[in-house]
C-alpha cells in the first residue's frame, strides 16, 4: 500500500490581549467615587489639594509681599541715591519679579491639579502616554 503523505499539523493562531495586559478591578474603589460621594477619604484627597493649592499661593504672596515691602526701603535710602533708583525699582525690575512669581505660581498650580488628577484617576483609564 502507498504511504499516504501527512500533512503537518495545522497551526491555531490564538489572538487576544496578552496576559499582562488584561484589564483587572481595581483592588480598591477609585478615589473619584470617594470624592463624589462625599466619604471621609474623598473629603481628605480634596482638603488635600487645597491645603497645596492654598500654600502656594501663600508663598507667591509672600514673594510679592517681600518685593513691595522692601520698595519704601530702597527710596528711604540716601537722598542720592535714593532719587536714581526709583524709576528703575518702579519702572522696570519689578515687573520682571512679579512675572517670575506669578509664572512659578501658576506652573505649581498646573502641578498640584495634575498631581491630584493622577491620584482620582482609574488606572485602567489613564492614557497609555503618561
């Protein structure tokens, strides 16, 4: 009798997500559901943000309370050179620092939000690039 010629076995191609990718519950609830509904963590993850949201603005304050407070100091010097700093302290370096100030202020803020976001976040939902 002929040999009959086998074939190979055929191949499956199994397609899905790899293990490691599966989406699995969170181990505990996201702390968006805590913050809306208004538990004892949520109020805390809020009172958080707020407690660094309010520190910095009391440090870009105080920046801004040190460069205005210190302008009577600067006139009140020797009659001199008093006179020859005005303009310049009015007019041009004060702008600068309160540009710096507010600029460091704001990029701090952007930070505290992004921090908290991050931490309300359900991990399943963030985006693949951060």
């Amino acid at each position: 009798m002929p040999e009959e010629q086998q074939s190979p076995p055929r191949r499956e191609i199994v397609t899905g997500v790899p293990r490691g990718d599966r989406r699995r519950p969170p181990a505990h609830a996201p702390a968006r559901s805590e913050i809306s509904e208004q538990t004892t963590l949520g109020a805390t993850y809020v009172r958080a943000l707020m407690r660094s949201q309010l520190r910095a603005g009391l440090a870009a304050l105080a920046a801004l309370g040190l460069l205005v407070g210190s302008l009577p100091l600067v006139f009140v010097l020797p009659s001199g050179s008093s006179r020859t700093l005005v303009w310049p302290a009015l007019g041009v370096l004060v702008y600068p620092v309160m540009w710096l100030v507010a600029r460091w202020y704001v990029t701090r803020a952007e930070r505290n939000e992004a921090d908290f976001t991050g931490l309300v976040m359900d991990p399943a939902e963030r985006s693949p690039d951060r």
